[in-house]
C-alpha cells in the first residue's frame, strides 16, 4: 500500500502539465465522426474535486518553493529520493515502474520531493516556541528509560509466559525463544524508549514508565502498526528515570517536542499557508479554479467581513453584559421593595 501512496499525486499533475504543453491543439484519440482532444480532456476533468485539491496543492508548493526553496539542499532531497526508491523496492516494487505510472521522471519527481521539503521548511520557519508551548510538551514528557520486553500476538501465550517468569525464568532467554518483536528479540528484549518515541505502542510506553526498577508488568495489549491486529507485551524495567521538576536540564528535547506538535497543528498550518499565500498575491486565471483557494487567501473583501463579524460580535456581547446588568438592577430593586 505504501508504494502506490507514496507518488500518488503525481498521476493527477501530468493532466495539467499535457494541457499546458500542448496548448489544447493535441488530439488524445480519433475515431469516425470525431476526435478527443487534450482541451476536451481538460474541460471534462478540470472540475472534480481530486482536479481541484491538486490544483490547490500545485499552488501551495510552487509558491513555497520560490520563497522557501532556498532552505532545500540537494542532500535532502537525495536522501528521501533514496528512502522512497528503498520502501518500494523492499516490498516488491520497481522503483522505475512506479514512476512511469505516475508520470514522473526521476528529475521530475526530485523536483516535488523539493517542493514538498520546502513547504515543510516554510512551516518551520513560521515556529516560535515559548514557555507555554515548553509547558504543554512537559506535562506528557518521560525521559528515556532502559527496558527489556516480550511481544507475542495471544493473550493466552502471554500469561503463560508472565506466570514463567513469576517462577523464575530468565527474561532475556524468553524474548529470544518467545517474543514476535524482531527489532528487539535478538538481544534478549533490550529496548531504550521515551515518551516520544514512535516505535513502542503508547499503552505499553504508559504502563512502563509506571514500573520501578526490576519491576515485570502484566500483558499490555495494544494495537500494532496495521491498526486492525492486537499484540501483548510484557515489559521489565531495567532502569527508569523520573522527570523531577525541573524542566531545565531537558530543554533541548521539550523545544524538539513543542516543534514538533506545531508541524502537527492543522490550525497551525493552515494559518502559516494562509499568510504565505496571501502575501504571494496569487491571481486565478480560469474560472473553473476561481474558489480553489478559499478560505486559505485574505481578500479585502474577506478581511472586511471578518472585521465587520468581530464587531458585530462584540456588539452584541457588550449589549448581552448590559441587558445582564438592567435585569440583575431590576431585581435588586424589586428585592429592597
């Protein structure tokens, strides 16, 4: 599933790289009576939701990647050419085929990789992180704990595997016999893990950092990265660590945590796209796309409602506090009476 996803946009942006290119002259088909050309193509898909969405997309990372290509090196974009060319061929996949599908060369495609950093790279510039963002990351942070565990995929096979190391047995052996986990198996179950860490399930990183050193957990269930099966986990705590108070000795990783929870803020996102665009004075020039960008753009008319919805609101809260005020007046006098 990942390979297909992975250049999926692609597809749609060479219908409109066709129609630029040709300027609508080019027949697509013929046949008796008639013919298909790229303008009758064009004039049949242009209006569909998924024409729409990448029009859009085409617009926020062209307009991202002239103010903010800059903070793109050549370096980056080779390296996650490099990790999408591997995850598809580590599923079977051939890296060239799948490009061909989707339109691309692989110039054309290192040229999207490039836009799509650089709109990461203008959202990042846009951060700024203060002590209510550094407290907000403290309140779920747990620093790095030494771990030991074993997963298997019953719950059946995990008590039984707990009630053995109730009586006795050597937790590193078992991980190596028993546990699914292959990243850990090997090494008798050792683990490294904080509250950030991506690759331990959130149930089992919750009930670990509860365990005091030596200390073996009951099965933890939890979801596995295909979202649909269970898996069981038994942890033993080889060396946990408390937070204390004192967010100060980790600053670096908090800021890393707040950093990362704005990329993730939809609101967030939309707010900095909004005011990159806006700033861009991009202009439609086909009516088919004329509302493409709403919402995301600032017009003078568009700023002009909201201002005039912001007074209006506040009218009416000033006119709701006095209303409030003439009844609670009237009832204190009805009261003295």
């Amino acid at each position: 599933m990942k390979k297909k996803l992975i250049l999926a946009a692609a597809g749609v942006f060479s219908i409109f790289a066709l129609a630029a290119c040709s300027g609508g002259s080019q027949d697509i088909a013929t046949m008796k009576g008639g013919t298909i050309s790229v303008d009758d193509f064009y004039n049949q898909v242009k209006s569909n939701q998924q024409s729409q969405q990448t029009v859009q997309q085409m617009i926020i990372f062209k307009v991202f990647d002239q103010k903010y290509g800059k903070d793109v090196s050549d370096k980056d974009v080779q390296a996650q050419f490099d990790e999408t060319k591997k995850n598809i061929e580590s599923q079977g996949g051939v890296f060239a085929d799948q490009l061909k599908q989707a339109g691309l060369t692989e110039k054309s495609y290192k040229e999207q990789i490039k836009q799509g950093l650089a709109y990461k790279a203008g959202i990042k510039a846009h951060i700024k992180i203060d002590d209510k963002d550094l407290k907000a990351a403290w309140e779920t942070f747990h620093p790095e704990v030494e771990a030991q565990i074993i997963q298997v995929a019953t719950e059946d096979e995990a008590k039984e595997i707990k009630k053995q190391l109730n009586d006795g047995g050597d937790f590193a052996k078992i991980a190596k016999d028993k546990s699914t986990d292959e990243a850990t198996k090997k090494d008798g179950g050792k683990i490294k893990f904080d509250s950030q860490t991506e690759t331990v399930a959130e149930p089992v990183k919750t009930a670990a950092f509860k365990l005091k050193d030596g200390e073996v957990s009951e099965p933890i269930q939890a979801t596995d990265s295909t979202g649909y099966q269970s898996t069981f986990t038994i942890v033993k705590m080889v060396k946990n660590k408390e937070k204390g108070n004192d967010m100060a000795p980790y600053k670096k990783e908090l800021k890393k945590i707040a950093e990362t929870t704005k990329q993730n803020d939809q609101e967030f996102i939309q707010k900095v796209t909004s005011e990159v665009l806006t700033a861009a004075n991009v202009k439609i020039k086909d009516k088919a796309f004329d509302q493409v960008l709403a919402g995301l753009v600032e017009t003078k008319d568009s700023a002009k409602k909201d201002k005039k919805e912001s007074s209006s609101k506040e009218k009416e809260s000033k006119s709701s506090d006095s209303e409030k005020s003439k009844d609670s007046s009237s009832k204190t006098e009805e009261s003295s009476k």
